[in-house]
C-alpha cells in the first residue's frame, strides 16, 4: 500500500514526543555577491532565457523532500518585480546541467524585498529578494535539483532582469547554468562559458522538510467531485471520512506515529481554518470514537477546481505527532469551516479512481449515522489524501513495553539489548528533527541517554 509519490500541494493534546517536520534550510548560496548577474528572463527585452543553480536532497529516513520555500535575488531594470516565475528541473543525463523538461513551476512569488541599487555605478538596476513561498513540492530523497528564478515582463519589452551570482566565486554543488537561445546559447551551459567570468553560484536559497514515509496514499487524484464536509457556526455539519489500514510495526512495542497528512477540500471558503479529524474503527466498518482532531492547517495550496467550479486546495496538517495502533482501522476526515453569513460549501475532495483502497468513503448529516458515499455519488469513491507516518517505540522509558510506568525490569531489559548491543539500544545522539537516534556505538552516552528516559518517565 505504500507507494512513493510526487505531489504539488499549501491545539492538539497529544504527545510530546511527536513525529516532527520541521521547516529548515535545505540549501543555500547565499544572497546576492554585487559581483555579477545573468540574463534570466521572460517576455521581457530578452525573452526566454533562464538560469538555474542546483540543489542537493540527500538521501535520510524519509522517502522524499517538500520544498515550501524558495528564494532567488533577481537584478531587475524597470518592469514589475512582482512578476516572476519559479522552476525546478531535474538533472540532464550528463549529471552537470539540467534537464530540458521543467519539473514544476510556480506562477507567481509571495513576497518581494526591493533592496536597493546593484552597484553605484549602474544606475537604474536594484536587486529584489523574490521568495515564492507556501509550497508544497515534493522531491524524491537522494537527488540533485536545479531551481531558476526568472523575471516576467510588464509588456513594454523594455525591462529586464537577471539572476545574482552569490558566493563570490565559491562554488557549492556544481556550477551555475544558463540557457539563452536569443542570446547563442539554445542549450545548458555552464555560467562561466556564458558571461561569468569564472565558475559561480547564483544567488539561491531552499527551505523545507523531509517527510515521513507514506503510511497510506490513495493517488492518483483527479478530484472531480467531492462529498459535503463543512463545519463552523450557522450551518448543520456534515462529514465525509475515509479510511486506513496500518500495517504491523516492525518491532513489538511500536506505533505508528502521524506527522503529515495532506488532504484535498474543495470550497469557496477560507481553507486555512479547515478541520483533520482521525476516528477509531467502530468494529463494523464505520468511523467510531474520536482519536484525534486539528483544527487550522499548515499549508493550503490551490490545485485548481472540481466539476462545480468550487476552488480546490491541497491542505497539510504538518507536526501531527498522532498515535496510532498497528494492524487497526481508522477513518480520515477533513471539514471546512462555512461559518458566516454568506453562502459557503466544502466538499472533501475525492480521487476520481474507481479502484477504492481499504473500504469506500462515508458521510454523514450532523450527528447522524454514517453512510456509504455511493448513496451520494452512485459509486464507491475514496477521499484524495495521504498520511506520513514511522513506526516509534510508544515509550522508551517503558522498555519492555509492560505498560504504565517504567521500573526495575525495564531498566534490566534495556542492560541486556544494551549489553548485547541491540540496535534499538542505540540511543544516542538524537538527530534532532529526523526522528531518528544514534551513531553506531554502544557506549555510556546511550546508557546515560536511557537512564534520562527512564527518570522523565511515560505520559
């Protein structure tokens, strides 16, 4: 059931020990040297022309990376600078240049710093810090990346705009590339064989996470249509739920720890306040008892719209740290706040996939019984949505996994995987924000680690 995907997406009382994904700098060149530019532009008095500075994802305990931030200096004369364009390429064949085929492109930025001229004695051209932010990007761990800023012109075709080198000639990863058909250069060239004067980084930085891996997904989506899910004041709720089967843990004694999930919602509402909401399994293949609920998401990023013409946002609710049993059932809902005065919907999108994963999605009017969503749509249908997941030990103070509070058994059973250096007891360092713990050794840092978890106690 787990399979690896590419997507473009946008007050808990639970544990503290939850799965963390966490938002950091993933690369960065730095800002703009002041020592060059190159032309990287659109629709502009030089059309076309694109430069483009790579990224590395190295390979950790997730399956892949999402980018919810990038940044590039632009050099811009005249035009707007609130047009720009962001893409991301893959690596060409030859491992020194990007491929011919954007990965993704993001329209527009979000934020735009004008920070004045980009040298004395060149009048008339400033430099902008040009940030296209809440994304939600996904990239296989383990690859080389290539971002490129470029400026869009007003439609004078007198402006211009190019990409900062950064750096001052230290080069991370490999040379910057430029690609300038109108200019000689119809295919990737380094920078230093177009117009800079030596190998250079252009002016790049990258933020996100590495996520968990998948628990559960149900791509591929079309979200053609949706079933009703609204809450919020001045209007009766509904509910459309999905479920999800974990699988077993690899080790006795563990649960699935949530730290992402992303889901569709489709209304014409404010989608950020919208509500996640996790059931237990009734026993008769119904959403049941309330496990766990969000309200707020992290991220919401338009995707386009359903049938209706409703808009259609991908939502992540990030930081989740949601405790769930193996080998269980459980159902996912997503709502969307319609309170107002006005008239609002929200439909929790579905799939368009005739092949339903686990059982069909259900629906319910306010506190109603639940129903299958063929009585809505005529057919079996899943929920678009996807859960990230690692399996963790529900207490390691508690060693044996006994139950309750930790005591002299536990202490002994973890001597004895210590002892017999058994991976698990591996404790320390913890690598802060991979959800992951330590070095390969079995040494007095982990016995020392242990004894720490074993005076905090368990929740």
């Amino acid at each position: 059931m787990v399979r690896s995907v590419t997507t473009l997406s946008a007050a808990l009382g639970l544990s503290a020990c939850a799965a963390q994904a966490q938002v950091v700098v993933l690369w960065d060149t730095g800002a703009a040297d002041h020592v060059d530019a190159t032309t990287s532009e659109t629709m502009t008095a030089i059309t076309n022309t694109a430069a483009a500075d790579d990224f590395v994802l190295p390979l950790g305990t997730g399956e892949e990376y999402v980018l919810t931030e990038v940044t590039g200096w632009l050099v811009r004369s005249g035009g707007n600078p609130q047009l720009a364009r962001l893409e991301i390429y893959d690596t060409w064949a030859t491992g020194d240049t990007p491929a011919y085929v954007v990965r993704a492109s993001v329209a527009a930025p979000t934020s735009v710093v004008d920070l004045g001229l980009f040298a004395p004695d060149i009048p008339g051209y400033r430099v902008y810090q040009t940030t296209f932010g809440n994304l939600r990007l996904t990239l296989p761990a383990g690859g080389r990346y290539w971002a490129s800023v470029r400026g869009v012109g007003d439609g004078s075709h007198l402006d211009r705009a190019l990409l900062a080198t950064a750096g001052n000639g230290v080069v991370q990863g490999l040379e910057a590339c430029v690609k300038a058909g109108p200019l000689g250069a119809p295919f990737w060239v380094p920078g230093s064989a177009f117009n800079l004067a030596a190998p250079s980084d252009y002016a790049i930085r990258v933020k996100g996470y590495q996520s968990l891996p998948t628990l559960w997904d149900t791509l591929p989506w079309s979200t053609p249509s949706g079933l009703s899910s609204t809450s919020g004041t001045g209007a009766s709720p509904t509910r459309a739920a999905d479920d999800v089967l974990t699988p077993g843990t690899p080790d006795v004694g563990q649960v699935w720890r949530v730290g992402e999930v992303v889901i569709r919602l489709a209304t014409n509402a404010n989608p950020t306040p919208s509500r996640l909401e996790i059931y237990a399994d009734d026993g008769t293949g119904r959403p049941g008892a309330m496990v766990a609920t969000r309200v707020g998401c992290d991220l919401a990023a338009p995707v386009g719209q359903n049938l209706l013409g409703v808009p259609i946002y991908e939502l992540s609710f990030r930081e989740l740290g949601i405790e769930l049993e193996p080998e269980r059932r459980y159902w996912v809902s997503v709502s969307g706040d319609v309170s107002g005065l006005t008239l609002k919907v929200a439909y929790a999108a579905t799939t368009g996939n005739p092949n339903i994963l686990g059982l069909s999605a259900m629906t319910r009017i306010g506190s109603g019984p639940w129903n299958p969503a063929a009585q809505t749509l005529g057919s079996p249908a899943d929920l678009a949505f996807l859960m990230f997941a690692d399996a963790e030990y529900r207490c390691l103070a508690d060693w044996n996994a006994s139950g309750g509070g930790p005591d002299s058994s536990d202490f002994l059973a973890y001597l004895n995987d210590w002892s017999a250096h058994a991976p698990r007891a591996d404790l320390a360092p913890s690598n802060s924000g991979t959800g992951t713990r330590g070095d390969g050794t079995w040494d007095s840092s982990d016995f020392l680690a242990y004894l720490n978890l074993f005076v905090a106690g368990c929740p």
